[in-house]
C-alpha cells in the first residue's frame, strides 16, 4: 500500500469515526432521554465495538465526545431511586455466543 493510500484509509477510518460516534451519541438520547429506541440494543453494541477498534487504530481521531468516553449519564428525573434487596453490581458488557 502507497503513501497516499495509507493516508486516505486513514481518512476514511476517522470520517466513519465521526459518523459513529453522531450515531451513537443520537441513538444513546433516544433510549436514555426519549425512551424511544431507534436501533436494536445488538446493533448499537455492534456499532459500539466497531468504533472502539478505529479508536485502538487510529487515536489521533478520538472525539472526546465519543461514548467510549463516558461512564453514564445522570438519571432521568422522571424515575425514583430504588433500593436493591441485594446490591446490583456491574454487569460490565457480558457477552456470549449463546
């Protein structure tokens, strides 16, 4: 691969960077804020991870908007908080083949 190929493959890493990152940021609003789901749960983690691997390859294009970078967001004011008979803990991102 040339020079210029690589700096093009690069380009076209960080511009689909950018749209995942305004993809994910939008579908995070609707479910969270507006309790109106736009894409399924597994295409958003799909999307997620796509993302994490361009970050791993090229940093240099990390927003510091992306939601790699967030922990959470505050609770909607709408729910109560609840008091768990047994301590909810991190479910971190479990996946399986099943």
């Amino acid at each position: 691969m040339t020079e210029q190929e690589q700096q093009n493959d690069g380009q076209r890493s960080i511009e689909r960077m950018r749209w995942l990152v305004a993809e994910l940021n939008r579908a995070s609003y609707n479910y969270h804020v507006l309790d109106a789901p736009t894409i399924p749960d597994a295409e958003y983690d799909k999307l997620y991870h796509e993302l994490l691997a361009l970050e791993t390859e090229h940093p240099e294009g990390v927003d510091p908007d992306s939601p790699t970078r967030r922990v959470g967001d505050a609770p909607i004011p709408e729910f109560g908080q609840v008091t768990h008979a047994v301590p909810m803990l991190s479910l971190n991102n479990g996946f399986t083949d099943d």
